[in-house]
C-alpha cells in the first residue's frame, strides 16, 4: 500500500514536471514564431528566425500543432 502511494506520487510529480516543460516549449515557439523576430547579419538581408531555426515546413506545422494542443489543454485560446 505504502509502495503504491509512493509511485503515484513519483507519478504525478513527473506529469507535473513534464506539464510545465510543455509549456516552457509553447512559450518559446510562441516567441519566436513573432513576426518582428528578426537577425540582421552585416552584408546579408535580414532574416526572420522562426523559419531559420525551422526550415522543415512539417517540423514547423507539427510544432504548432503541439503548441496548440497545449493551450486547447489549459483552457487557453491564442491568436497566432
């Protein structure tokens, strides 16, 4: 009994862990997806950083995807 409480706890301390990583990822992809993030190398155009970081279209749309199914799980509606 008492081993049982104790791996649910490990459990849900680990969801809990993995809950705020989540959202750690959805904040930063949410930052760096901002139009106005841009690098301006001396001699080169500018260039804007979400797709430099993320060239892969499908990369990219899977990372929104994720993104998205994160805010749906808190409650969260954002415009993007």
């Amino acid at each position: 009994m008492e081993d049982d409480i104790q791996r649910r706890e490990r459990s849900d301390k680990e969801d809990s862990e993995w809950a705020e990583k989540h959202e750690r990822l959805a904040s930063q992809l949410l930052k760096l997806r901002s139009p106005g993030l841009t690098i301006e190398l001396p001699g080169l155009p500018a260039t804007t950083l979400y797709p430099s970081i993320f060239p892969d279209g499908k990369l990219r749309e899977a990372l929104e995807t994720l993104r998205c199914q994160i805010e749906c799980q808190q409650n969260r509606v954002l415009a993007t």
